[in-house]
C-alpha cells in the first residue's frame, strides 16, 4: 500500500566511490536486464538501505493500518460484515509478517525495525493517521485506500528484490479483495436510504485527498525516485501511480452517484486523462511528522501492544530454545 518517500529532506541514494566498479557493473546489468537481486548475491549498500527503508515502512503500514479498521470490528453492522472485516484486518497482519521477513533478509532484524517505529524514527503511511468516524470510512478505506495500494504495489510484484517481488504476489491477490469489499460497501451505502448516500458522500468528501497524497511527493520533490526507477525498486513514478489512480477512481465514484471533492476535475481530451486539483502537501507533510489527527494514538497503540506481547515472544523464544537444546542432545 503504501511505499512511499515519507522523508522531506531525503538523503540521495547513489553509489558508493568505495565499492568495486566490476561488481557495481555487473550487478547494474543483471538489473536493466530484468534480473531478481537475492538476498545472497552482492549489492551496493545504497540498494540494500533503500530496500530497508522501503519494505520496513510497507510493513509498518500494514500492521499500523489494522487499527483504524480494528476499531470497526464489534460495530460492523451485520454478521456477515463483521467476519469479512475480521478476515480484511488479519490478512493485514499477515502482509507485516510477510514483508518484515522480506526486510530480514537484506541484514535487519524484526526487533530493530519495529523500535524504529515505536521511537519515531522509522515511518508509516500517513493515510492511518486520520480517523475513522462512521461506517462509510470503512468502506472507503477499502475502495480507496486499499485501491491506491493496488495501484502501488502491482508494479512491485516486478521490483528488482526477489524476496520482496514474491511476497507482493499474495499480498496484490488479498488486497484486491480488500478494494472489492470497500467498494461493495460504498454501493450499498450509495444505493440506500438519503441517510446512508449521504454518509458514503462525507466519507469519500474525507478520504479522497489523503488517499491520492498516499501516492508520495510530486516527483520533482522526490529525489530518490530517479534511482529507485533505475535499479528497479519502483516501475514507475509517484505521479504517474497518481494519475492512474485517479484515472481508474472517478468512473468508479460517478458509477454509484458519488461525487469527487475536487471543483478542479475533470476530463482532459488531449492527453486522455483527468486534470485535477492543487494537493495540499503542507497538510501531508504535517500529518508525515506527526501531526495527523489521531497519530500519537497509532503509535501509542501499536507501542502498547508490542509491550503487552512481551510475555508470547519470550515464552515462544524459551520453548524454542528448549527444543533446540533436546534435538542438540538426542544427536549425540
């Protein structure tokens, strides 16, 4: 979902002067060619911190983005909404795993990316640090959120890193399952009572402008995009992934009578695309640093669970080295 330059003032990744120009040639021809990079095979250092930075911001995405659908789960309206929204929040959970694993293999460990998280330093997407006030959120976060993530993360079941390409792969098939059920709610919503139109309206009126900023800076203001493009970490750029978002959404939106709050839309014949409106990047960058309306209680939440756990990953860690000890003296 959710890969984007979360830095104002990144540092440019490039090559190391110090590395062996053999090696860095001929690990740029495996890339141009279209080569996975595994975990094993030689790397420049600016690849490998790029990735780190990357797949552990998409892992904390996942995990931090249970909360606010979480927060749904004993108010869904109905049984069957309950067990599809159960099932939406846990493949979510599933998705961290996969792609803290991914992260794992490029030299970090799941402790030190996740005290990043908790201390500040490391970010999420900013798209959870807003809240979710009524039903129609959810919904919206599927169509659109999720939608956006879509967006994202079909090009990466192509990036260049063989760990993070394959575990894309299940990831893109679940999410696109995760738009459908938003997208089902928001029709529902829009078919029904004046009441419910008129919640799935306030919803999207609410969610469509941080849902487009989900896709990261204007490219101009994206410096490591260039690079990330050429080792093909990403496959296309961050505007370009935002055109085509909008592109794809707003027949969605007209299709059940939802209007886009954008006065600035509309369709561009020459070029085959929408125009839309001026995005507010001060408000993105503000919610970047922390001052989204509900990011303290993200954090906090997901601090407080990490802490509350303590006793399962110890218990687990003693268990296993308990077995391990017994496997070591039965071979002997």
């Amino acid at each position: 979902m959710y890969t984007t330059e979360m830095s104002k003032n990144p540092t440019r990744q490039g090559p190391s002067a110090a590395e062996p120009p053999e090696l860095l040639e001929a690990f740029e021809a495996r890339v141009a060619n279209d080569e996975f990079i595994e975990p094993k095979d030689w790397m420049p250092e600016a690849y490998r911190k790029t990735l780190i930075r990357q797949i552990s911001q998409h892992a904390h995405s996942e995990i931090v983005g249970m909360l606010p659908e979480g927060n749904w789960i004993t108010r869904a309206p109905s049984l069957r909404r309950k067990a599809v929204l159960l099932a939406k929040v846990q493949d979510e959970g599933g998705h961290g795993l996969y792609l803290y694993s991914a992260a794992e293999t490029l030299g970090t460990s799941r402790d030190e990316m996740l005290d990043a998280l908790h201390s500040g330093k490391a970010k999420y997407s900013t798209i959870f640090n807003y809240p979710t006030l009524t039903w129609a959120d959810i919904g919206a976060i599927g169509w659109l959120v999720d939608g956006a993530a879509i967006m994202n993360q079909v090009p990466l079941q192509r990036t260049s890193y063989g760990p993070y390409a394959r575990a894309m792969v299940r990831v893109c098939k679940e999410e696109s399952f995760h738009q459908r059920q938003g997208f089902e709610i928001m029709m529902r919503l829009a078919a029904g009572t004046p009441e419910q139109k008129a919640m799935a309206q306030d919803a999207l009126n609410r969610w469509w402008w941080p849902s487009i900023m989900m896709f990261g800076p204007p490219d101009e203001n994206s410096p490591n995009t260039a690079q990330s493009v050429r080792w093909r970490i990403k496959r296309e750029t961050n505007d370009e992934l935002r055109q085509k978002f909008v592109d794809v959404t707003v027949p969605q939106a007209e299709s059940i009578g939802l209007t886009v709050p954008d006065k600035d839309l509309k369709w561009n014949e020459a070029r085959g695309q929408y125009d839309y409106g001026a995005i507010d990047w001060e408000e993105f960058w503000a919610v970047v640093k922390g001052e989204g309306p509900v990011a303290k209680e993200r954090v906090k939440a997901r601090t407080e669970a990490w802490e509350k756990g303590a006793w399962v990953r110890e218990a687990a860690l003693a268990h296993a080295a308990k077995q391990a000890a017994r496997r070591q003296k039965e071979a002997v």
